[in-house]
C-alpha cells in the first residue's frame, strides 16, 4: 500500500473525523472533548488514511465506552512530531490482550467485546497505516479504567522561501 503524503492540517482532518462519529456517539450519549494547540503545526500525512486512523480509534473507543462516557481527543507537539490520542473511560484492556492488540484478527475474550460486532482487523490496519507514515503507536489501559492509544504523525518541514524573479 501506498501513502499520499503532503503537508496538511490536522484540523481539516479532525473536522471530517468528527462529521464521520457523530451519529455513532449521539447514539450512545457519549461525550467528545477535542484538546488542540492554537498553533498546531502541518503534519506530512495521508489525509484519507489519517481519517481512517482517527475513525477506527474512535469507533473502537465509542463501542466500549458506556452510555453517557467520556472521550477524549487530543494533540500535542513534541520531538519533531504531532501526538494524537485517544482516550476513553471505557472498559480497559487486559495487559495480556495489550501484547497481542495489533496482531491480525485478535479479539479479546472480554465478554463486553465478544458482545460487539469486530473482525480484529481494525487496531492491526492502524498500526500499519501509522508506521507507513513514518509514525509509532502506543497503548496504555487498565481493565475497569480505560484506554489511551497514542500515534505520533510527522511535521511538515517548512516550505524553502522562493527567491523572488530576476528580469
């Protein structure tokens, strides 16, 4: 698979990431609260593939989230990059399922998951997507207490400055 990557705006994207969940978390009464810095720089990213990325992590965050949850969006600007996370209140993952979260059709035993409707592809798709893009993801959860996936996305290098037409 190949990645179109240009420089584009985050907030372009979260904008279609959110008009693409809203129904899923008004259906469940789940609130989405979106951190970013006024400055956020331009991430070198596939805008469709990033789309995917944000969807499949709030979709999966919206299904094992209770009813009237919270969700967390944010991003942040460290070493060269943009860290995007997504965090939920919902019903954790065991550190036993973490060591296998990215692996192709893995799906938990976790009553609550077998409950959902899932192929296990999902998670392992980001994964790829992420690190295609010259990005890294990671996974911090307890069961009971939620989880936060974070994924870092390039920045942009700046545009050289043109030299202005001689003649």
């Amino acid at each position: 698979m190949r990645l179109d990557l240009r420089a584009i705006a985050l907030t372009g994207v979260l904008e279609e990431v959110q008009s693409q969940v809203r129904e899923r978390l008004a259906g469940r009464s789940l609130q989405l609260t979106v951190e970013l810095p006024k400055d956020l720089p331009q991430v070198q990213a596939d805008p469709i593939r990033l789309t995917q990325i944000f969807v499949e992590l709030l979709d999966n965050a919206c299904k094992y989230t209770p009813p009237e949850g919270q969700i967390l969006l944010q991003a942040q600007v460290k070493d060269g990059n943009v860290h995007c996370t997504v965090a939920d209140a919902g019903i954790g993952i065991s550190k036993e399922d973490q060591a296998n979260l990215f692996t192709k059709f893995f799906r938990s035993d976790h009553p609550t998951v077998r409950e959902m409707p899932g192929t296990g592809l999902g998670l392992c798709v980001v994964k790829g997507l992420v690190e295609l893009g010259g990005g890294e993801i990671k996974i911090e959860s307890q069961l009971e207490a939620g989880t936060t996936i974070t994924f870092t996305v390039p920045i942009a290098e700046a545009e050289p400055a043109q030299e202005p037409a001689v003649g």
